[in-house]
C-alpha cells in the first residue's frame, strides 16, 4: 500500500504531522471528551470519514461530520468559524478560494488524490468527438482548469503552457474540433450526460451518481507524471489553528491503513491515499 503522502513543505502547508508513539498516547488522554466538527460531500467521503469517526471515539473524540452538497459552503463555513475543519477540496482548489474570497485557510494535511474522469453517453472514446460537440466541465476555476488539462492529456485540445491549474476555456490555444464547453455545478454534470458529448466528474460526484470509475472514456490519473501535485486532497484548518494539536491528531487518524483501505473500497481503487 501506498506511503501517505506528508511532505506539506511542497505546497506550503504548515503542519508537521509526525508523532511519536509516546505524544499519541499523551494526546489521546488530552483530548477525551473534545468534540470537533468536519465539513465533508457526500458519497464516498462520508463511508470512510465514518471510520475516522469511530477512531477518535474510541480514544474519547466526537467528530461531527457536516455535510454539504456543493464547494462553496464548506469553505464559506470553515472561514466564518462554522466548522473546525472540512475535507473535500485539492491543494489548487484551497489557493484559489483564499485569493478569490480573501481567505486564511491551509491545508494541515494531506488525503488522498482523486481521479477525474471523463463520462458519456454517448461516445467511447474522446478520439470520438465530433466537430463542434460539446463537453461539460466543472464551473469552479481549478477544477475546471483540470478539466481542460485532462482535455489536452488527451491530445484533444492544447492549453496555455503558462496558466497552470487555473486554466479556462480563454485560455486555449488550439481547439481543432470547435469544442463547445458547457460550464455546471460539479453536482450537477452527472445530470448533463444524456445533452453532452461528455462530461468531466470528480469522483466523488460520479460515484454519487452510481458511476463507476471503469465507466470513464478518459481518467487523468492515468497519467501520474503529468498530474500537477496541486490535485492533493487536504484536510483545511483556519491558519491560526495550523498547529493545533487535536486537529493534528484528527490527521494521525485519517492517515491510517484502515482508512487507507476504506478509501480503496469505497471507490473500487479510484482514490489514492
């Protein structure tokens, strides 16, 4: 089984997330009857949080898990003091709100990478695209930027070399087929599938939908080399509580085997711990 990935200095991150045997024990003494709460997504997120959940309780910890059903909220709900922690976003994802929203959250940990695939009902492969189809992509900045990305892994399109992760449609540079693209709610592209040529879902939503990853026509994982490390998934904290020691000990839990082996199952081997 795959190492968890703990080396936060490459983005930034703050927290130093190695403990000793004999601090875990101390911190489990500590922190009996704390209560934290974690905004989540539904789907496969909520089956393995729920045995994060059953590890700090063990040790005395209620973990409350809020669930939200879109990407705005649960950062919206992080910054104002809703919540104490959420888990749903990637590294470029977190950067993008903070700048966007004046925000001052950091990631104190990492989870998983999550693929993203493209889906159809329509066509079997991206070589079969059309002139002028049109494909949906998620409406938020990063993650539609992966999308594009995806696109140009696929030899479909090629994007801007400069942008990044942060990619748009206007940053495009070669559009051969006149691909159209339709900008929705990542809850919502699942939905789009009978009206598109295809559709780029994260995981968790196309799971939600009962997509099978081995259903996707094209998954960015695919190609580990060229899958830019701002695709890690975080567990986010307020920047003045980056060292907080409970919150770090609610990372200890989830970088566990048994969680890693959750995630495996819960997205048939989609989502790398």
């Amino acid at each position: 089984m795959r190492k968890w990935l703990k080396n936060l200095s490459e983005v930034g991150l703050a927290a130093s997330l190695l403990v000793g045997a004999s601090a875990l024990v101390q911190a489990q003494s500590e922190f009996e009857g704390e209560e934290v709460s974690v905004g989540i997504v539904p789907g496969p997120s909520e089956e393995v949080w729920n045995v994060v959940v059953e590890k700090a309780e063990a040790d005395g910890i209620t973990i409350d898990l809020v669930l939200f059903n879109d990407y705005v909220q649960p950062n919206i709900a992080l910054q104002d003091g809703s919540l104490d922690l959420n888990a749903f976003q990637h590294v470029a994802f977190l950067d993008d709100w903070n700048e966007a929203n004046g925000g001052s959250l950091t990631g104190i940990g990492y989870t998983f990478v999550s693929p993203m695939g493209a889906y159809s009902e329509n066509i079997e492969s991206l070589d079969d695209l059309q002139e002028g189809d049109t494909i949906a992509i998620p409406n938020d900045p990063t993650n539609g930027g992966r999308a594009l990305l995806g696109l140009e892994l696929a030899g479909v399109i090629e994007v801007d070399d400069e942008v990044g992760p942060l990619a748009t449609v206007n940053d495009i540079t070669d559009n051969p087929l006149n691909l159209e693209f339709e900008e929705l709610d990542a809850g919502q592209l699942a939905l789009s599938l009978p009206d598109v040529a295809a559709a780029f879902i994260n995981l968790n939503f196309a799971t939600d939908a009962g997509l099978s990853l081995d259903e996707a026509i094209f998954v960015d994982a695919d190609y580990p080399e060229e899958l830019n490390e701002a695709y890690r998934n975080v567990i986010a904290a307020l920047e003045e509580n980056q060292d907080n020691a409970l919150y770090l000990q609610i990372v200890e839990y989830y970088q566990t085997e048994e969680v890693a082996q959750a995630l495996y199952d819960t997205t048939n081997n989609g989502d790398k711990p």
